[in-house]
C-alpha cells in the first residue's frame, strides 16, 4: 500500500499493528520506506530492514515495536497440548498448540474471520492464493490454519 502523505491511515495503522503482533517475541521497527514504488509504511525485522536497504530505498525508522512474545508460562501449558486432525481420505496431522494461533474449522469461521484478516494482511496476489486454496481446489478445504507469523496452511483431503 502506498501514502505520499506524512500521516498514517488508520487502516494502515491496524495492518501494521496486525503484522507486528502476529510476528511476537522479533525485534521490528515501523518504517516509511520510499522507493520506486512511492511511500509506503512497513514493519520490519534489522535483516529485513538491511536487504531494502541493498536495493537502494531511502527508510525512515519511526518506532520500535515491542511485540511481546506469549507469557512462558502459557507457552509451557500450550507445548503439553496437541491438537490431531483427521480430514477424510488424508493424512492425520498433528500440531502443538504452540505452533498455531488458531484452526478455523468452518467455511462460515472463515469467512467471518479468516479472509477480512488475511484481506489486509496479504498482497492481492496472496490473497487470490488463499482463496484459490481454500475454495478452488481439486479436494474440498477442510480447515484452515494460522499460524503465529500471520502464515496459515490449508488442509484439504490430499495426501
């Protein structure tokens, strides 16, 4: 998303405030970065930060963020806890309730929660992806799931 203007969009703020905190417990800094492709704002990890750089855009650091990572003793209960999914005709999958951030199990659960999230989180290319995988492929979607670095897998009834 580009903004030649000095002030930030609220709507940019709630995707970069979306971004920081799905990636919890990695040191970012908010940015404007001005490029070829104009001014855009962005949370940004030193390396992140360092290969921009190397394509020769001009950054602006505006703030640290300090995206807290879960409480040790919630992490500890969340590694004791194992979530198995057996979607017909596949594999059985099993996750740790420390891998994920969340297992949307229904189309309505992802419509209402899944795809607004991912609307402005996602590139439009990202974004036609997910709904590619989720309602265009040759097996029917299952499950979604995210995960904490705003990543999510789809589980459908391949192999």
């Amino acid at each position: 998303m580009t903004n030649d203007q000095s002030s930030i969009p609220g709507n940019e703020l709630l995707r970069l405030a979306e971004k920081a905190d799905g990636r919890r417990g990695i040191a970012q800094t908010m940015v404007r970065v001005q490029d070829a492709q104009g001014t855009r704002y962005d949370v940004l990890t030193d390396a992140e930060l360092d290969a921009l750089r190397e394509t020769g855009a001009k950054i602006e650091a505006l703030v640290t963020v300090n995206a807290v990572a879960v409480q040790p003793e919630r992490a500890a209960r969340a590694k004791e806890t194992v979530v198995t999914i057996k979607v017909p005709g596949a594999k059985v999958r099993t996750y740790n309730a420390s891998e994920v951030d969340a297992l949307f199990l229904t189309e309505s659960a992802v419509q209402k929660f899944v795809l607004p999230y991912y609307a402005r989180t996602l590139t439009l290319s990202g974004y036609e992806t997910l709904l590619k995988r989720y309602f265009g492929g040759e097996t029917p979607a299952w499950a979604l799931i995210h995960f904490p670095t705003s990543q999510y897998d789809v589980l459908d009834g391949e192999v």
